[in-house]
C-alpha cells in the first residue's frame, strides 16, 4: 500500500484526536519503522489496520466509522495532491465511472508497484451507478469513505447501499449510489 495513505491516516489522527493519541497509537502497535512513512513509499496494508484496530480501543469509535471517515479525509487529500486527475469530470457519478479506465492508470504511471483495487461500475440511469470493488486488502470501508469524499467534493447528495459479495471475506463488495435531492450527476 502507498505510503500517502499512511501520511494521511497519521495527518487524520493528529488533527481529530491530537498528537499525544497519534504517538499513543504508533507506539502501541509497535510498528516496524516507528511510525516514520514517505509519501512514495510502499508498506504492508497491515499496519494501517493495527493502527486503527488500536485508535478503535483508545477512542471507543467503531473501527468501521473511523476507516470510513478516513476515506473521506482521504479523497480531499487525493483531490489536492492530484487535481489533474479531476479535470474535465464535472460529477461524482463521472469521476467514479473513470477510476479503473483513467484515474488507477495514471495512479499506475505515477507508482508503477502499487496495487490499486478494481471497480466494475454500471450506471443504471441518471441516479444510479452500480459499483463492484475488488481488492484481495478487503477495505470496503475505505472505498465507501472515498465514495462519500468524492460525492461532498462534487457537493452531491449520494446515498449508498453496500453488500458484501460471496465468499463473505470482504474482497468483493457491491455499492449501489443513488443520487438524492433533486440534484443531476452533471451538475
């Protein structure tokens, strides 16, 4: 897993539970490089989970709410960092229909090594996109935290329904978005 994804997720802690949790958080999971992640560079997927399982202990939040929250804090990151990633895509239901066929290949160009999840989407009619995750990491909870972040950057009301798929290990998800409030994919 790339490490902007860390830096997040320790730039996320310190900013909504403070410094002393942050190093509370780091020291208790006793990760192998202390805690000290480069934007670039590529770590083991399990450590960010040690990290939240352990804030999910010290704040007494869900673990679930936490990753979701993450992957809202996540997109407004991702959107700062890479904004020519988002030219020319005017709704959250455009930008998530180009993640695999745009977005994962010029992520791809930039981290040849990383391994992105996959989405299979299907826009059902104007209001809805059908959206299947793959990923062998099974961080659901990510994915519809950045689904969530992408549709308040877009200033779009979505509800999302998800459904895990079988086997029941998390590593393939069904989201169904469904476009609320009057408001148009294209606006």
């Amino acid at each position: 897993m790339k490490g902007i994804i860390f830096t997040s997720f320790i730039d996320l802690v310190e900013e909504k539970f403070g410094l002393e949790m942050l190093e509370d958080v780091i020291s208790s999971a006793k990760l192998p490089n202390n805690g000290a992640y480069t934007a670039v560079g590529t770590y083991d997927h399990s450590q960010l989970i040690e990290m939240v399982m352990i804030l999910s202990e010290k704040s007494a939040i869900p673990a679930t709410d936490l990753v979701k929250a993450f992957g809202e804090h996540l997109f407004g990151v991702l959107s700062k960092t890479y904004p020519d990633l988002l030219e020319g895509l005017d709704s959250a239901f455009e930008l998530l229909e180009n993640v695999d066929g745009f977005i994962h290949i010029e992520v791809l160009k930039l981290y040849p090594d990383a391994k992105p999840p996959s989405f299979d989407c299907r826009r059902i009619d104007d209001n809805q996109l059908e959206m299947i995750y793959h990923s062998p990491r099974g961080m659901g909870d990510v994915a519809e935290g950045l689904i969530l972040g992408c549709a308040a950057y877009y200033s779009q009301n979505i509800e999302v329904q998800r459904e895990k798929k079988e086997p029941d290990n998390g590593e393939t998800e069904r989201f169904l978005l469904t476009l609320r409030s009057g408001a148009k994919p294209n606006e």
